[in-house]
C-alpha cells in the first residue's frame, strides 16, 4: 500500500513533460497516491518524509504501449507448445515485475500469445497489490486468420498444434471472439491485419489479413463497449485499411503510404514503431543471410519512420520487449532518437502519448497535481543524453516506492 505519510522527491532536475522545460532543483510532494504538487520547490508538510534524488532527473512513469509479459527469449512458437499457461503466467509475473523495475509504471499488454486470458488474472493481481508490476492494459488472446501470421504453421498437421491466436475469418466470427474476449476481461483488442511480411530484392510486402469493411466491424463492436481496436500492421493495403476502419493504433508500421499517414495524423491514429525487436532479432539472427536482411529491413523502417515524423503521424513507445529480455526495453527511446526524433519528443511519446494511448491521459503520463504519483529518476539529464533512460535508480508507481538506488 502507498505510504500515509507525504513524501516530498527532491532532485537537481525535474522536466516538466508537456512544456520541456526542465526545472532545476525539482520537488514533487506526494501524498497517498496522487501527486499533491510539483515545481522547483514545493511544500514540506510536517512529518514529511524528504527523499534527496541528487544529480537526477524526475520524470513521469514511463510507459511501454507494446509488450508480450507472457514471452521471454528464445523459440516464441515453441513457448506456446512446451509450455503450460500456469507456466507462462508465473514468467508473466516475473516479466511485470522486472518492466516496474526499469521504470515502466504501465504498460499495454499486446497478446498473451497463446494464454488466452491469463493476462486478466495478472492484471487484477498487479491492481490488487498482490504482485508488483506496472499499470497494465491488456488484450488477452490477439486475433488472427486461419493460416495467418500467428497461426501454428510448419508443424505435423495430425499434431493439430494451436495457433498463438484465436481465430475469426469473417466479420461475424471477429464481433463473435471480440465479446468474448471481452467478457475473460481485456481493456482492448489486438487483431493482426498483415503478414507474413517478405523483404525481396530490396522490396517490402506484406497480404493484408482483413479487409477494410471487416475492421470496421470489428471497431464498432469494440466501441459500443466504449473500447479500441490496435492492430499489428507492417505494410499497405492493411495499414490503409486500418486507418480508413479507425483503429487506435497501428503497431510496427514499418511501411505507410502518404495517404495513411494523412489519415494517422487527421484521426490521431499512433503509430508504434517497435525498433528494439527488430534490432534483436538483426543482432541474433540464425545466420549471416538472415542478418543482412533483418538490418535493411530495419533501414527501411528508419527511413520510413523520418519521413512518418515529417507527416506529423503521432507516435507513441512501444517496444514489442518479450522475444527479447523484460526491464531492457528502454532501448527504443535510444532508436527513435537515433532515427530522427528529438529526446524530449521521445519522452514525451513513452509518457503523454502512452498515457492517451492506454485512455489515461487525465490520471498518468504528467507530473500534475491530482495524477498518480508515477515517478522514476535517472542520472544526468535525458535532453542531452536520452540513453540515461536505460539508467533507472527510483520507481515510484501509486506513491510505493519500489526502486530506490
């Protein structure tokens, strides 16, 4: 439980989000779980326990609007099949916690790949404090087509080896799974729009899975219920398809057209880059073919990211972290500055952006009075160097502290 007694947070610096300007000292005063007030110097209340950061910087919980709590590294397909969900919950657990510690304060949970909704049981566990973990919007089982993108292919067809998503291949059978994944508990619903995705000759493709009418229902359904649709979405047609239908989000989006990306900026539709999988995937691949191939992909994603910015496509943090090692995440506000974005930009992407992403752009994502008290502090100052987000030595989350190097 948060602490009864105020907590005054005091640093050589504090940003202030929205603005950029970073203040210097920085104090927060928080009291239960809000924050109560922020500035350079705030009030001491009697009794007030004083925690001197030093030479940090005080920032908002960061958020991570892509991740997978219910993988780790290694044969993702094989993960599904060797594994028992009771299993997988128990690395979920572990995962959430290691994500808090590396300051991620929430997160939205983009497909338990193949758990179906043990990511409920995970969530309600992280908000009743019985384990800690980040603020987590989940989706439960994403959805896919027969013979899709997560579907169980290249494996003995008498093993009827399950796919890592559910199935849906018409519009009724989409509106269908979405209700019922939305009675086992998701906040929201993740569909995969394309793939498999082919880098020949230097071109990018990629089949759409949906058309565009099929998203759109599956839209609607989701907002007559008040919630979203996100989609993995690599390439066109689907990423127009998914604009045109109104998705929340299109995740990856390696390759958009000018129109899509009119679209993305018109509806405020984020785009979630993901660069970190991709660069670990290049760095590990199984062979030097392989490799040469994952990092042009990876050029073309950056190049197509710059001219994305240009077209003033909102962007929000996600780092697709799971294939790759939980709490490392903090590398793609590295990559996104690294391909065009400036830092403060990019904080602002993995806090404000996440916040509105995740629809809690009113309770975290800012130091403002009234907010959750979700703080981290890093050495030196992010504007100069955004790699010190990898540097997290305090984690606030509701006003428990639980980091503190």
């Amino acid at each position: 439980m948060f602490a009864q007694t105020p907590i005054v947070l005091r640093a050589a610096r504090l940003l202030d989000i929205e603005t950029g300007r970073m203040l210097t000292p920085g104090e927060v005063l928080v009291k239960g779980e809000r924050i109560v007030e922020t500035g350079a110097a705030v009030r001491h209340p009697a009794g007030a326990e004083v925690i001197d950061l030093g030479n940090r910087t005080i920032l908002p919980g960061l958020i991570d609007a892509h991740v997978h709590l219910f993988l780790h590294p290694g044969a993702e397909d094989l993960q599904t099949v060797e594994e028992s969900v009771p299993q997988r919950t128990i690395v979920a657990v572990l995962a959430a916690r290691a994500d808090l510690m590396a300051g991620f304060t929430a997160e939205r949970d983009m497909g338990t790949e193949g758990a179906g909704a043990a990511d409920t049981a995970v969530r309600n566990a992280i908000d009743q404090a019985l384990v800690p973990g980040p603020r987590l919007r989940i989706s439960g089982n994403a959805i896919d087509i027969l013979g899709g993108h997560e579907d169980a292919i290249g494996y003995n067809p008498a093993q009827h080896v399950l796919p890592n998503a559910t199935w849906a291949n018409n519009a009724a059978e989409l509106v269908a799974v979405i209700r019922a994944q939305f009675k086992e508990g998701a906040d929201f619903i993740k569909i995969y729009e394309t793939g498999r995705d082919a880098f020949r000759d230097g071109r990018f493709s990629t089949p759409y899975q949906y058309t565009e009418a099929e998203l759109r229902a599956a839209v609607e359904e989701a907002a007559r219920v008040g919630k979203h649709i996100a989609v993995h979405a690599t390439g066109e047609p689907g990423t127009l398809f998914a604009a045109r239908a109104g998705v929340v989000s299109i995740d990856h989006a390696d390759q958009l057209s000018a129109e899509t990306m009119k679209l993305m900026r018109d509806k405020q539709i984020f785009a979630v880059p993901t660069f970190t999988i991709s660069e670990y995937f290049a760095n590990h691949a199984a062979s030097p073919e392989q490799a040469a191939r994952q990092h042009q992909m990876l050029e073309l994603h950056a190049h197509e990211f710059r001219a994305q910015l240009a077209a003033g496509v909102p962007m929000a943090v996600g780092s697709d972290v799971g294939p790759f090692p939980h709490g490392t995440q903090a590398r793609e506000f590295v990559l996104m500055v690294e391909y065009g974005m400036q830092p403060l930009a990019a904080l602002q992407a993995g806090t404000l952006n996440g916040a509105k992403l995740l629809g809690w752009q009113d309770r975290i994502g800012a130091l403002k009075p009234g907010y959750f008290a979700d703080i981290v502090a890093v050495p030196g100052d992010p504007l100069q160097d955004i790699a010190v987000v990898q540097k997290v030595s305090f984690v606030m989350k509701g006003g428990v502290v639980y980091r503190r190097d």
